[in-house]
C-alpha cells in the first residue's frame, strides 16, 4: 500500500504495516504482524490523526505526502492516545511541520512533554470541544481508561466517521484490504478478541462507560489504530466489546496443563474427554509450556469454563502456570466457572497456589479439587472425570 486510501470524502487512512516485530508490548505474539492506523483529513485546514511506530516513519510520509500534493500543509496533530505505536513519530512530524499545532486533552499534553520534550504549540480541548476545519467539524470525546488515562476519541460531526486509537481494534497487519467488507472479519474478530483480552479487558467497567457515551453519537465508519476499517457494519464490534466488558461467556471450557512428565497432562486428558461426553462441544487444551500467554488469555476470555491443572515444581506451583495465574488475576475476570488439579511427588506446592488464586478472584469454583501423587491412579482418573462432569453441569447452568 503505497498510496493513502480513501475512506470518505477528504478523509484518508495513511498508516502502516508492520510485520517486523514479533512481540506486541515485548509481550503478545505478532504471527501475522500489526497495523498502525493514522488517518488525514484534508480540508481548508488539515488535520492528521494519530501517528505511526516511528521505525515505519518513511513510509508514513510517503502516503501523507501523497494526499498533500493537493492540499496545504499539516495545520493540526490529533493525538488520540501516547502509547508510542501511535504518537512515536510526533517529534519527527513537528520537524517536517514546524508550524502544526499539536492537539490533546490535558493529561495528553503532560505525557507529551513526558515523552518528547515537545511544549510549545500544543492545543488543549476537553469533551465536546470542536476544531472546525472547514466542512469537516471535529469535536472529542474522552475515554479514559480504554486503556490509557489520556485516551480519547475524535468524531467527524459531517462524516459520522470515529477515530476510536485503540478501541475495537486488534491485532494482525492489514493484508491488502483496510475495510472490514474487504477482510476475513471472522480471523481478525479473534484477533480483535485477542487485543480485547490482553489489552483492554482489566478496564471493562471503563470499557463500558465508553461504550454508552459512543452510543450517543451517529457512527458510520469507525478507524482504530490498528486493524481493518468498520464500514459496512461498525456497530458489530462495538456490540462484541459490549458482550466482553460485560464478561458475558460463550459455552465452552479452556483446560491449560502444566505438565513435566506426563503425569498431570493424563489428568487434564480425562477432564477433557469427560466434558466431551458430558455434551461439551467447544473444549480448547492449552500446553501452558508451549502456547503463547496472549491465546490463552483470549480463549479463557471467550468461554465459561476454565480447568487449571498443574505439576508442583520445587515445592511451588508450576512457573509457567504461575505467570499465567497472575496474568489472569490481572484481567479480574467474572462470571466463569473453574476447576483445579494438581499433582506433587516428594513434596506439595501447586495445588495450594492454585486454590489461593481461586479464593482471590470471583471464580466459581466447582468441586472435586482433584491432587494426586506422582503418577494418577484408577481411583483418580474417577475423580478428573467426575470433575469433568461437574465442569459441563455448571457451564450448561451459568
């Protein structure tokens, strides 16, 4: 993608596409890349939204410089959220327009100084100020939270069209179509589910708030900072944060074992088998060893039932299960069923750490908690099994 790409009248998406970078926050896998979404409205004034990861800065201009052969200068920097995938080439802007005005509200004015040192020629606006830049009239709305405090979004009152930075956004770079009608929208919904869970999903009550102040406003396209462009149905993904800042679940059960020898793997397998005859259809089992953080987090996001089971290891809970349980104490789920196992050999751990976890979160937690020593016998194969059925009982009832 050379060229900007036109959304609606006087309004262009002028981002980039990374697939470069391998972890997101040197945290969650990039598989398929990301995008950095920055947008440009051209009018008797021109205002650009958000900016790129700084290292994609060359072809940012590229497009930016493209739009501008016919249009002035860059009179305004709309800066949506300081995250530096999005304001990381503010520095290099004000040097290629020394003359723009850079936009924010007040704690985003602060992180800028923060960050790049920049105070002079800042604007400062509030909820419902507009900067009219001809046909096109702005005015900004505040979502702090979503996920950072400054974060806000702006609205095109002529267009209907929403710069929302991080909000229903996801992962995965934009691979020929930028709009939600030219894409696979059931791959990038996982990944816009994925971006949910691990980035936004522990501000869900202010997810919420955010939401039904965008109800307020007539939408009809909504550009995020990353991933596709919603035009044909924007409201889709608003209605699926809806869903997930609610924690409303689908029916279904993640199991994610830690397991060195085998051992607790035997017992997570008749768990699963169990759920299956118990009439569980959707059952996801994640080594904890070997999958990312960042799928099962989206996968215990999306289901009703999780099943921690995990070997004790120098007489604590598993290390890769420990991170994972202080993940998910991050992301203060709800509204979720779970069931435990674990096993030991010379001395206890895993088991205790996974019950402390349980009791601090607002799990409903199902019964029987199943501990066996070194390997599982006949006796506590029964018992997974029976944890199993109990499992389906209360996902079926939640």
């Amino acid at each position: 993608m050379e060229k900007a790409i036109p959304i609606r009248e006087g309004i262009y998406w002028i981002g980039a596409n990374d697939r470069e970078t391998d972890l997101f926050e040197a945290l969650w896998t990039l598989p398929r890349g990301v995008s950095y979404n920055s947008y440009l409205i051209c009018d008797d004034k021109v205002a650009v939204i958000d900016t790129v990861k700084s290292s994609f800065m060359r072809d940012y201009l590229q497009r930016l410089s493209w739009v501008l052969r016919d249009c002035k200068p860059v009179d305004y920097l709309i800066i949506n959220h300081m995250e530096p995938d999005h304001s990381g080439s503010i520095a290099m802007m004000r040097k290629v327009y020394p003359d723009m005005k850079i936009v924010g509200n007040k704690k985003t004015l602060e992180m800028i100084k923060a960050f790049y040192d920049i105070e002079d020629g800042l604007v400062e606006v509030s909820e419902g100020d507009v900067i009219d830049l001809g046909s096109h009239k702005l005015s900004f709305h505040m979502i702090p939270m979503v996920h950072w405090p400054e974060t806000m979004v702006t609205y095109d009152q002529t267009t209907k069209v929403i710069f929302t930075c991080d909000a229903f956004g996801g992962f995965s770079a934009l691979e020929g179509g930028v709009f939600d009608d030219e894409v696979d929208m059931d791959y990038y919904e996982d990944e816009i589910l994925r971006y949910f869970a691990n980035i936004v999903g522990r501000y869900s009550s202010f997810v919420q708030k955010a939401i039904a102040k965008l109800r307020t406003l007539e939408i009809s396209v909504i550009c995020p900072s990353h991933g596709p462009i919603l035009r044909s149905n924007p409201w889709r993904v608003v209605d699926l944060y809806d869903r997930w800042s609610r924690h409303e679940t689908e029916e279904g059960c993640v199991i994610v074992y830690g397991s060195m020898y085998g051992n607790t793997k035997k017992m997570t397998d008749a768990i699963a088998r169990s759920l299956t005859e118990s009439g569980i259809q959707k059952i996801i089992v994640h080594d904890v060893s070997r999958s990312n953080m960042s799928f099962m987090v989206r996968d215990i996001w999306k289901y009703r039932g999780l099943v921690m089971g995990s070997c004790t290891y120098n007489t604590e809970l598993f290390p890769p299960m420990a991170y994972l349980a202080r993940t998910l104490a991050n992301k203060m789920m709800k509204n979720r069923v779970l069931g435990l196992c674990g096993s030991y050999s010379w001395s206890k751990g895993a088991l205790a750490e996974l019950l402390a976890f349980a009791e601090k979160g607002e799990w409903d937690r199902v019964d029987p908690t199943v501990e066996v020593k070194s390997s599982p016998t006949e006796e506590d194969i029964q018992a997974c099994w029976l944890l199993g059925q109990n499992m389906a009982k209360a996902i079926k009832r939640a």
